[in-house]
C-alpha cells in the first residue's frame, strides 16, 4: 500500500494543449540530441582514422581534447534528455513513443 500523498502510481492528468506542448517541446529536445552528435563523433572519427592529424597535433593533445569534448557532449546529454512533463531522464533511446516514468506520449 502507498503511503499518503505518494504519487509514484498515479498518473497526472494533462490537458490536449499540454500534451502538445511536450510533443512540441520532446521534438526540441531530441533535435538538439541529435545535432549533439556531430560535433562529438567528427573528432572521433579523426582520433580514430586520422594518423597524420594525430601526428601534426600529437597524441596527447588529441586525447585530451577528445575526453574533454566527450564530458561536455555527456553532461549536456544528461541535461537536455528529460521528458517535458516530469523531467526524469528519457534512458538510453532516441525515439521513445513515451516517457517510461510518466507515460506522456510524445508520438502521434
């Protein structure tokens, strides 16, 4: 049995102009995920395939820069990837059809 005033079960319930607003506001959120990913997988892809890049600059500075670009790309992430709603973290997914806390829809 809950204890009284715990709300881990119970579903808010939201008007339609709410739910559009976090479809809305989800689409935002998943754009800037996505636009995240070019600028963290291109000096990637240069560490990974890049010896004369990696030879120039050498391979401290490039280790260095990289980590340091992957732990600002990740603390963004953990920001940004909330539910609209009831902001906990989204997981692991680029799409999801809801939010697994909540339950908002953010599909059509």
């Amino acid at each position: 049995m809950l204890a009284p005033g715990h709300t881990s079960r119970m579903r808010k319930r939201y008007t339609e102009k709410q739910k559009k607003d976090f479809k809305e506001r989800f689409i935002q959120t998943r754009r800037y995920q996505i636009a995240l990913a070019v600028p963290v997988f291109g000096p990637l892809l240069l560490l990974l395939a890049g010896k004369r890049a990696v030879a120039d600059l050498g391979l401290q500075p490039m280790l260095l820069g990289t980590a340091l670009l992957l732990a600002v790309a990740a603390g963004f992430s953990w920001l940004n990837w909330r539910c609209p709603a009831c902001r906990k973290h989204l997981g692991w997914t680029l799409n999801p059809p809801c939010c697994p806390r909540c339950r908002v829809e953010f599909s059509s």
